[in-house]
C-alpha cells in the first residue's frame, strides 16, 4: 500500500466514525478512529521511554555512589596528605638529630685518638722507666749482695749471745784488756754515747743491765742508720789488729759475739754507703716508675671512658638510624598509599565519565 493510500484511507475511516457517532445522536464523546500501527508505535515508545528512564536512573545511581565515593576518598587524601605531612616533619627532624649524633661522634672519635695517643706515650714512659728501674736494681742487688754477709754475720752474732754470756761479761769488775775496746764501741752505737770519759765499764754494765733489752736493741739495730760521727768514732777499734772475735773469744765469748757484731755492722755500713746513691737511684727510678704507671691507669681509664661514651653514642646513632629508617619506610609506604588513591580517584571519575556519555 502506497503511502497517498495509507492516508486517503485513514481520513475516510476517521469520517465514518464521524458521521456514526452523528446519525445515532449518541450524547457521548466522539469516537475516533486510531490504525493499530499508531497504537503499536504508542506502545513501544512507552516501552523505550521506560527503558531510557530506568538507564537515566542507573546511571543517577551510579553518578551518586561515585560522587560519595569520590567524596570519601577525597576525605581520604586529605588525611593522607596531612599524615604524610607530620611524617616528613619527623624525617626532617631524625635526619637533624642524626647528623647532629655524626657530629658529636667525629669530635668523640677525634677525643679518643688524642687519648690513645697519649696513652700510647704513657704507655712508652712506663716501660721506659720500668727497664730503667729494672737495669739500676739489678746493679743495686749487685753491690748490697756484697753487703749481706756482714748483716747476716752480725745478726748470727747476736743470735750466739746468749743470757749467760752476757751475764757473765756484765758480772766482771774490770773487763779482760781488749774487751773494753768492744764496749766502748757498742756504747756509741746503741747509747749514742760520743763522750769518751762516759765511755766507762760502769756505763757499759748500765747499757749491758737488762739483757734482753740490750739484745732486742742489737737485734733491731739499723746498719744505715750509722752516722758519719759514730764511724769515725769506731773506726780506731775495728782497724785495731786486736781488734777480731778469734782475740777477744779468749777473753769472754759475750765480747767476741760482740765485737763480731760491731764488724759487721760497721762494714755493712761502708758497703751501704758507697751504695746508697745507687739505692737513691733506684729509689728515684721506681718512683718514677710508679707515677708513670699511674699516669698510664689514668690515661688508660681516660681511654676506656671516651671508648665507653663512644660505643653510647655510636649505640644511639644506630638506633637514631633505624627510627630514621622506619620513619622514611612509614613515608613513602604514606606516598605510595596517596598515589593510589589519587590514580584510584581519577580512574572513577574517567569511568563515571565514560558511563555518562553512553
């Protein structure tokens, strides 16, 4: 059917129906006459326009929950960005205190050279005037060896005196020729008796009253302590050829002990004497030793404490270190979450885009 067909037939059915409704008077509405394609085509714009509506909503729908979302993650960011903010402060601030640890380590390492160093000269001082020490005892022992025979042959003699011997020889009114000499010279050295009209045997049975007394006196007597004075003194008696224990024993066996004693103590002392600088060498060098080896301990326990503070210190740079770590981890693990979000973001919007133009 031709399209001249299709209308001329739809205008005479429109009139018919017209004219019916006319003729019959009917008091109702006109009745029209609609083609059912019309009404086909009615129906299915109803049926798009419904389609179309419920496309409208789903994508209403959807606009909405990606606006809340991007709302959301917007919020998001904005936490992210704040967080990331105090964390870099944080860097910042453990990066300044650990350069300022580095710093202070340098100036503690440098102190700790200085120390060593030193140490290490104290250390040189110390062995230098122990092997000094050591050189000038080894000559000293030397010289007194040849000292200690007398000492060991006058304690021996006063070890033979006994309480007897020395009773008897106190008992005598007037002592064997000879034996007198030996009282004299024990007079000197034990009673410091220099005057030598009060070098009687009265006062040497005083001196001789109490025997153990006067034994205890020989015993603890002190070859070094002998003085110039009394040297001179006894020295007329020891050089005197009668003057020997072998002599006097015939005598009385107290007076050879003692006259054995005073030998020996007066050669002891000459040996003393002529090695006493050395023995105040070696005084003076183990001193010296001894306030070298103090200034090592202090400069050793100097040492030990700024090795101490070093290892604090270098335990601290480690920990200031690994907090400095963790801190740069927690930012970048933060940037890493804000990328995301931000890529995250603009790939929602793309895709909300995307769906709006379809």
């Amino acid at each position: 059917m031709s399209r001249e067909s299709f209308i001329t037939y739809g205008r005479r059915a429109f009139k018919r129906g017209k004219d019916v409704t006319t003729l019959f008077g009917v008091p109702a509405p006109l009745n029209y006459v609609t083609p059912k394609s019309f009404l086909e085509l009615i129906s299915f714009f109803k049926y798009l326009l419904g389609n179309k509506q419920a496309d409208l909503q789903r994508l209403i729908d959807r606009l909405d929950v990606g606006l809340s979302t991007l709302r959301k993650t917007s919020q998001d960011v904005t936490e992210l960005q704040k967080d990331l903010k105090i964390t870099m402060e944080k860097v910042g601030e453990k990066k300044v205190a650990t350069d300022k640890l580095i710093e202070e380590m340098s100036v503690q390492q440098a102190e700790a050279q200085v120390q060593e160093e030193a140490a290490q000269i104290e250390a040189k001082k110390a062995n230098d005037e122990s092997e000094r020490a050591m050189v000038i005892e080894v000559e000293a022992e030397k010289e007194l060896s040849e000292a200690k025979p007398a000492m060991e042959a006058a304690a021996a003699a006063v070890d033979c005196l006994s309480k007897a011997m020395l009773s008897e020889l106190k008992n005598l009114k007037k002592p064997p020729a000879g034996v007198d000499k030996v009282t004299n010279a024990c007079l000197i050295l034990i009673d410091k008796e220099y005057n030598p009209k009060k070098q009687s045997w009265n006062n040497a049975k005083k001196m001789m009253q109490n025997v153990d007394a006067f034994k205890g006196k020989l015993a603890e007597f002190r070859g070094e302590d002998i003085t110039e004075q009394e040297i001179d003194l006894i020295k007329k008696y020891v050089e005197d050829p009668n003057f020997t224990p072998e002599k006097m024993a015939s005598k009385s066996a107290a007076a050879a002990n003692l006259c054995t004693w005073v030998v020996n103590i007066y050669g002891f002392n000459r040996i003393y004497v002529k090695v006493k600088p050395l023995m105040d060498s070696l005084q003076a060098a183990r001193e010296s030793k001894t306030a070298a080896i103090a200034s090592l301990e202090a400069a050793q326990e100097k040492v030990a404490q700024v090795q101490s503070e070093l290892a604090a210190l270098n335990e601290r740079y480690e920990n200031a270190l690994k907090e400095k770590k963790e801190v740069e981890d927690q930012a970048e693990a933060l940037t890493l979450v804000l990328i995301w979000h931000n890529d995250w973001s603009e790939d929602l919007q793309a895709k909300m885009f995307v769906g709006e133009k379809r």
